[in-house]
C-alpha cells in the first residue's frame, strides 16, 4: 500500500460531497401584458404554463404550472419555476398562457390566450435577464407581451475554507501518542446526522494542527447558518474505518423501534479510538478565530464516570474564509459579450462536395457533417451574443477569380466585413462558399488562430470573450506553427 494511505482515516467509499454541482439553479419569473379578454362579464383568469423539451427529444413535456389570477389582464405571478441551467447545452421553453374557467386541470377545458417559445439561454442572457416578447399562437390575434426574468439561486455557491488544530488531547495509543482526525457531521430534521467532512490524520501528538480544508456551505449545513454541526475526534487505528452514522444516533432509532434502523452501519466507535466530541453552528464558526471558537472535547462516558472529568482537550478553529463561487451567469450579468468566430475546413481531403460520400455533400433532404456542426454550436452561442454578428472563415480553398490558396478567407466574400448575421447567416455563407471555391489545401490552423487573436488582444478590459470553432475533418499540417500561434495567444491575453 502507498504510504500515503497510512495518513488517512478511512472511511470506506465516502463521498466527501466535494464534488462541484453539474448546474446552476435559476429561478423564472413570468409576468404578461395585455392579454386577450375571453370572459363576457370580467376579465380573463390567466395562468401560465411551461413547457420544456428533452435533449436530443422534440417532445414538448409539462415542467409546471403558475397560480391562477382572477380578473386581469396584466398578471404577475408568483409563482415561480426552477430550472437547472445548463450552458452547454440548449434548452427550448415554450409558455402557453389560459384563461381558467373551471376546476378542470385539463387544459383543453381552458381557453387558450397565447403562448411564446425562447431559450433558457435568450433569458438569461438577456440584459437584466429579463427578456419580452410577444405572444402568437391565435391567427389575426394580438396576444399581448410575455416578460421572462431569470434569476440565479445564489444560496448554493458558497465555500468555506477552515483550519482547526487540537491542544492535550487525550492518549490513546499505549505506546505513542495520539493519531487525531476529526469528522464532521451536519444535523438532519428527523436528529439524525450524516456525515460531511472529515480531515486527514496527523500521526503521533496531541496537539495537532490539520490542514486548512475546503468545504461547500451546502454540504455542511445545508443553508441552515444556525443548524447543528457535530465534530467528533478520533485517535486513528490502522484496522479502523468511518462510516456515515454515530454510535449514539444508532441508538436513539433502535430504542424509537425505527423501521430504519437496520440501515445504520456499525460506528465508528468500534474501530478507531473515540476521544470525544464538540457541537457548533455554522454561525459560530463565522465569527473566525476567538474565544467563542475554542472548543472542550468532551467524552460522554468519561464524563459520566469521573467526577473531576473537565474535558479530553480542546479543539481551536484557527481561521474561517468564506469564497463565492463566479459563475457563468456573474460574466454574463456584469455585461460580458461573447464574440463568436466559426472557421471551415474547405481541403480536398474532405471529398467532392457533390459525392454523397463527402463531408460537404449537398444534400437537399438533410445537413451535411458540417451543417450539423455549425447548428449544434452555433444555435447556443448565438443566445449570448447581442448584435448576433459571427464572423465565419473558411480555410485551405482556391479563391477565384485566379485560384489563389488562402487559409483565412470570408465565407460571405467580403474580407472587409465577415460578419454574418446569426447562424442562419453563417450557414448561407457556407453553402454559397461550396459552389464557388475549389477545395484543395493543405490543412493549416495557424491562420486562423492569429486572425482571431488579433482582435482578442485589441480588448483589455475584458469585457469580451471570444471563442473559435474550428471544424476540420483530419490531421493538422502546421502542427508546430499552431502550437507556437496558442501559446502566443494566451502570452498576449495574460
């Protein structure tokens, strides 16, 4: 065994919940304008309800309902939807607005008042987050407005960063001194505690200090700042293993005749050596290093035994450093604008463009290789850039009029300005391009590369973030002057 592992507690195949969170929670907020009027005495009754569709699956699916609101036109709901936002991905929303005139929840039973269908990423990256648009869905019909309002649930970013370190700890080993860890546990509704953190080992004292540790707010209290956080202190045993539930908590459930109980693994107790214990709340410990985070390890059954027992040592919070986590969605919202550059391959290894065998085949029925490329990336970008202007290149063609190679031309012919305006610009770009150009080569990426440099390096506030999309269908020909064309750009940019 790696000796390494002789340094750490065990404790089995715990998940130390340090894991970062695959989403960020938004929360959306929907109001509308101006409604259509179906009832004959009154206002409409509106409610609103949102739709969502599976990735890789048109199918539209129900996510939720909003309240009703009784007689108006101009509703805010208040009720709210929680999405997981996903900026990797695009994720279609669609809001149908009824009038409600039962108890039915059978929408056919409703009269249908508008709907309107947008991106989670339109809303978010809206400025403010806060996107309108108007609502269709009823020939000859003005529907009136949808507002859209995107807000991220900010409660699950934060970390904190301690350091605790222990002071006469009890003795436990008969011929050394103490192999101390601690093991934290955040408290359940039902006075259960499962565990969330526990610290390496330091071998052979009684006054450690452990490493300063990095834990999310959500592991160890859940949100909860004044929810109780359990500390126990073991002296480690090399036969010894942790596991999520205390000896006492096993107990308390036995002696409720809890059908859980039998789910409580053997504690931890019964392998390493217990020193004692200390309870805390987050709150506590956010006053950092004082008197109030200086802790008596106390041993139940000691206590209990000995009438002179004060404590089995202390433990000291050494220093507490809150961090918030910058996402995405802060960029965004502190005005951050993506600028998006997409570069084609045109080289001959690609195949004619007329054979069905070739990446650039044109068939009518269906998108290319390459049109599917373009789509898949473009169609997500495109929601987080304002004036959904792309520049679009194409690389290792002959040029008419004279059959020139280049590796950085325009797809829309105009070298000047290769701007096309959102994907759908880009794609007719590229199939225009296909019926003009010869495809030859080699395949160089460097050109590209620089070109796209060049006017990262012109923005130093950094208030613009650039991305390329290179689709290439084989080896890169410049390997080393496109290594060297990378490491300047990020020389450039630091």
């Amino acid at each position: 065994m790696n000796n390494s592992f002789l340094n750490m507690a065990s404790i089995g195949d715990f998940d130390s919940l340090n894991t970062s969170i695959p989403a960020t929670k938004v929360e959306i907020t929907v109001s509308c304008r101006n409604l259509l009027d179906r009832d004959t005495f009154s206002k409409s009754d509106p409610i609103c309800v949102l739709y969502t569709q599976a990735v890789g699956n048109k199918e539209w699916r129900e996510f939720g309902r909003t309240e009703v609101i009784d007689n108006t036109l101009n509703p805010d709901f208040v009720r709210k939807f929680i999405l997981d936002y996903f900026f990797e991905e695009r994720q279609n929303l669609r809001f149908d607005l009824y009038d409600v005139d039962s108890k039915s929840t059978n929408l056919s039973k409703h009269d249908f008042l508008g709907q309107a269908s947008c991106t989670l990423g339109e809303v978010v990256g809206s400025l403010g987050g806060r996107l309108e648009k108007p609502l269709g869905g009823i020939p000859n019909k003005k529907c009136g407005t949808i507002i859209v309002k995107a807000e991220e649930l900010g409660n699950c970013r934060e970390s904190v960063l301690m350091q605790f370190c222990g002071n006469k700890l009890d003795k436990k080993d008969f011929f050394g001194k103490s192999d101390p860890f601690l093991v934290f546990y955040r408290s359940n509704e039902d006075g259960t505690f499962t565990i969330c953190h526990k610290t390496e080992v330091v071998k052979n004292t009684l006054n450690p200090v452990w490493q300063a540790f990095k834990i999310p707010v959500r592991a160890l209290c859940n949100g909860d700042y004044d929810r109780t956080i359990k500390v126990e202190v073991y002296d480690w045993d090399r036969d010894g293993s942790v596991f999520a539930d205390s000896k006492d908590t096993i107990q308390r459930f036995k002696k409720r005749g809890s059908a859980n109980s039998d789910r409580f693994q053997e504690p931890i107790r019964s392998n390493h050596d217990f020193i004692g214990e200390f309870s805390t709340s987050y709150r506590e410990l956010s006053r950092g290093q004082s008197q109030f985070n200086v802790y008596e390890v106390i041993n139940p059954k000691k206590k209990s035994k000995k009438k002179k027992y004060l404590n089995s040592g202390t433990v000291t919070l050494l220093s507490f450093l809150v961090d918030i986590e910058v996402t995405f969605l802060d960029y965004i919202k502190g005005g951050t604008q993506i600028n998006f550059t997409v570069a084609i391959d045109f080289t001959a290894s690609n195949g004619n463009p007329a054979q069905p065998t070739s990446l650039h085949y044109m068939n009518p029925y269906q998108l290319n290789a390459y049109g599917m490329a373009l789509r898949a990336v473009g169609e997500i970008i495109q929601d987080y850039d304002s004036d959904k202007m792309f520049p679009a290149l194409g690389f290792g063609a002959k040029l008419p009029p004279d059959g020139r190679v280049s590796h950085e031309f325009a797809l829309n012919g105009n070298p000047q300005n290769p701007y096309c305006h959102g994907i759908d610009g880009v794609m007719e770009a590229y199939y225009q391009s296909l019926k003009s150009v010869q495809l030859y080569g080699p395949t160089n990426f460097s050109p590209i590369i620089n070109h796209v440099a060049r006017y990262a390096a012109s923005v130093k506030d950094g208030s613009q973030y650039f991305i390329l999309l290179i689709i290439t269908d084989g080896v890169i020909s410049d390997m080393a002057q496109t290594k060297e064309s990378i490491v300047n750009v990020r020389a450039s940019l630091d």
